[in-house]
C-alpha cells in the first residue's frame, strides 16, 4: 500500500512545477533548496517513481505529469475542508437546529435570529417550538441540538442548565370576578371554575393540588384557552411568560402564599458537545434573556 502522503512535499513539488525552478520555489515556500529537493526525493521514493526528468531542466517525467493532476486535486480537496471546518469553528456557516416552548420562541427567539441574520450571514438557524415533552423528546432523539424549555422530572439521557424561573400566575378576562385583584391568594381561587391546561402540573403536590381535583375543564391548546376565557366565566393558571400579553381584554394576576414558579433553562443530550454555532446561540440567548 501507498501509505500516508505529506501535503507539504505535494506542495514542493507544485511550487517547483508552477515556479519552473527549485530556486524560485524555494524562496516562495521560505525552505532551502537543499530542503526542498530531498522532501521531493522522499515522496519519489515513496511513490515508486520519478517526478521529474534528471536532465534538461524543469521537465516532468511521464509518471510526473500523471502524478501533478491528482496532487492539485488533493490539495485542493484539502483547503476546501479547512476552510469549512475555519467557517463552522468560526460560525460562519453551517446550520443549528434548535426547539423551544413556544412563549420563548415568541419571546426571546426573534431577538436572537435578527442578531444572527445581522452578524452570521453564512449561518442557517432551524427552530422549531412546541410543548415540553416535545423539546425534550426532540432533543433525546437528536433532531435538535438543544432545546429552551421547562423539564419534567429527572432524565439520565438530558443535561438542564437553568436560564430563569418563570411564575404562574391567574389569567383570567377582565369582566371576571378575580379580575380586580392586584395579586391573589390560592384560597381566593376557590369556588371559581379553573381551566387546567399543560402547565397545571405545576400544583400538584403543593398545598392547592385539591383545586386540580375539582377543576371539570381540561384544554391543551392555548387558542382554545382564550377563547374559553374570552367567555368571562372561567379562569387558568399559567406562568407569566406563557401569557400572551395581546389580549388586551385578559388579565394575569400574581399569586402569592404559596408562590409558586417553573424553572426554564437549556435541555441538552447528556455526554454531547455542542457545536461552536450551537454554543454561540446558547451564549446570546443567555445575554438576551439578561436585558
């Protein structure tokens, strides 16, 4: 077998074919001659062949000239993928894949893209929003590099690195009778009809988990939540970032005694580096969310 070739000796004897002398080579590549004439003598002898006539100047034996098309080839292969792998180290191509809840994709996420249109131009971003258990089976499964979301319980699989905790609050319209309030009790909450929704898992196990108990109401989509609110007779809960402040006729109302909040953060596959771009995004993210 032909074994390993060394770039720089294709190198030399380019430099001397393009040059028409080992003179004029050698000074371009900053070797000696000497240098240069053995390193080509190494790769004739690991090629089997000579590369140049010995006599006559500059001339290529027949080997030589079937051996220059292919070391041009070579190198050339060779710079393309430095100069890809220099692009994606330095975050000037490539692509990241990224999922997150949807209030921070409506939230944060336009913040972060304009930054990237603005300042990566070689660099494509892939988002993609949905509920938690859909970030996190997204990012398990690898189709995304990372995610944005709250994670339900303990994963041997993920890695979680908290960004903020994010309250929960009532979201109620503002004809409805809890609606006057500058902050509320849980006991308030008694006695009205609650919608429970995705994040209602937020109070079980806590002092009001009997609330759950007795809500008859249970809607999955936040489209149809407001319009069931937009009735005036029901309330949720919700975390504060999941309201969607547009409404102008909803309103969302602390809750105190207990307080009670999710942790949102970056879900990643446990034991899998992210890329430079992936990190780079994770990095503004984090400085966005500190505004």
């Amino acid at each position: 077998m032909l074994g390993t070739l060394k770039l720089q000796q294709l190198r030399y004897v380019l430099a001397v074919v393009d040059g028409g002398s080992f003179q004029v080579a050698a000074k371009q590549l900053h070797r000696t001659q000497p240098a240069l004439s053995l390193g080509i003598k190494e790769l004739e002898q690991r090629l089997g062949g000579d590369i140049f006539e010995k006599s006559g100047g500059i001339r290529l034996t027949p080997f030589g000239q079937q051996c220059v098309s292919r070391f041009r080839e070579l190198l050339g292969v060779h710079e393309r993928v430095v100069q890809d792998l220099d692009d994606i180290v330095n975050r000037r191509s490539g692509r990241v894949t990224v999922v997150t809840a949807p209030s921070v994709a409506r939230r944060y996420m336009p913040r972060v893209l304009n930054h990237f249109l603005r300042e990566h131009p070689g660099l494509e971003v892939v988002l993609h929003d949905g509920p938690s258990e859909v970030v996190a089976d997204m990012v398990r499964t690898g189709e995304v590099e990372f995610g944005v979301s709250a994670l339900w319980g303990e994963s041997s699989d993920l890695d979680f690195q908290p960004l903020f905790e994010d309250e929960v609050g009532v979201v109620c319209h503002q004809t409805h009778p809890l609606a006057d309030a500058n902050s509320l009790r849980w006991p308030d909450l008694r006695g009205q009809t609650l919608i429970r929704n995705g994040t209602s898992r937020l109070l079980e196990d806590t002092p009001i988990a009997d609330l759950l108990a007795e809500s008859r109401i249970y809607i999955s989509e936040m489209i149809s939540i407001i319009a069931m609110l937009e009735t005036g007779t029901a309330y949720t809960t919700l975390p504060r970032l999941a309201f969607e402040e547009g409404y102008a006729s909803l309103r969302f109302i602390p809750l105190l005694q207990p307080a009670i909040a999710r942790s949102v953060g970056i879900i990643t596959q446990r034991g899998v580096s992210p890329t430079p771009a992936a990190r780079e995004v994770m990095s503004l993210l984090r400085q966005v969310i500190e505004i």
